[in-house]
C-alpha cells in the first residue's frame, strides 16, 4: 500500500479526481477526517507547506506539492510529473511608482520565499536584505518595510488592488507529483504503475 500526501483544498479535489479516473474507484474523505483508506492508498490530509515534509521523512512514499515549495525547500526528493494545476507564478512586485533599479547598492526584498529570492537575485548579482514574512506581503513596500517583494502571483489581482505591479517572473510553478528516495526503491513497481496511470490521463 502507497501513502500519499495530499495538500488540504483544492489541489487535495484535482489529485483525487485524478485516483479515480486512473483506478476507478471513488476516493472521498469524510467530514474533517485526515486519512483515508482505500484498497491500494492510504492518503493523508496535510497543509500546503507540509507535503513534502511528510514525504521527505518517509511518513508518506509520495505527495503533491507545488514546484515553488520544492524549489524552496529544496529537499532531496524524486520529482515525479507535473499534474498541470495549481498553476502559478513567482514574481517580483513594486509600487507601481517605483521601478527595479538593477545599479542599486543594495534592494531589501520582503518574502515567505527566501531561498528562491536569493538564488533568483544572486544570479544578477544584486546585493539584496531578505525580510522573511508570512503573510500580507504586499503591505511590506506600502508601509516602506522593503523596496519590493517575491511572491506567489495567480492572477496579480491582489497586487494591482494594493498599488503594486509585476516586474519581473522569477519562475512558473505547478503541482509535482513527488516521491520519496527509499519508496521509489522499495516500491518501485506500485509507484511507477501509478506514475503510468496518471500519466496516461494527463496526456489523453
């Protein structure tokens, strides 16, 4: 039997609609419940940001997570597919006034993506002060915190109801079926043949 870690919400529905048109079978969690069993899975329910947690500890052979958490986490896992949902993208946000002034010093950069705006940054060879937060980026550059910010951008609505304006994408990210090292080594054949299966739909 596969464990699998599924992000709570939305992507949680697409993947298991995905189960059940590879196995035919109907995967439904019941009212707040966090596992679920059927014949050949066991899924867990888990946040977002903790998918590939579960997977990197073997607590879970596989998951579904955002190539933007996997880029920042950085974690020694197996990327299996792109599922093609939850699509999205990573960016560089100002004030609409203000404009990414490449010669500068040095920019401070508030962000939940540290790692990600490092790297994207270091390759420009900006010098850039990294404020992590955790929520309500975009009041950062509002309120003078940071001169700009990384986030996550699905359709920039929030951005242009705050002032703020794209100016550069640093990466696209999308759901990634992903697998743990071990796993794929010791159940190789069950995850390849769901790998296969899931494939094959994705491609119809």
């Amino acid at each position: 039997m596969l464990t699998v870690a599924l992000p709570k919400g939305r992507i949680a529905e697409q993947t298991l609609e995905l189960f059940e048109k590879a196995f035919g079978e109907k995967i439904v969690f019941e009212d707040r419940k966090l596992i679920l069993e059927t014949k050949e899975f066991k899924f867990l329910l888990v946040k977002n940001q903790d998918v590939a947690s579960y997977v990197l500890h073997q607590a879970a052979d596989i998951g579904v997570a955002g190539l933007d958490i996997l880029e920042e986490r950085e974690y020694d896992l197996v990327k299996l597919l792109d599922l093609g949902f939850g699509r999205c993208k990573i960016s560089v946000g100002m004030k609409n006034e203000d404009s990414l002034d490449l010669n500068a010093p040095q920019i401070t950069i508030a962000t939940k993506l540290v790692n990600i705006t490092k790297r994207h940054f270091a390759k420009k060879a900006m010098a850039v002060k990294v404020i992590k937060l955790n929520g309500s980026i975009e009041l950062a550059p509002l309120v003078g915190l940071s001169d700009a910010i990384v986030d996550i951008v699905e359709t920039g609505t929030t951005m242009k109801q705050n002032g703020l304006k794209v100016v550069e994408d640093i990466m696209d990210s999308s759901a990634h079926l992903i697998a743990n090292q071990n796993s794929l080594i010791a159940k190789k054949g069950e995850i390849l043949a769901l790998y296969e299966k899931i494939n094959a739909i994705i491609n119809d």
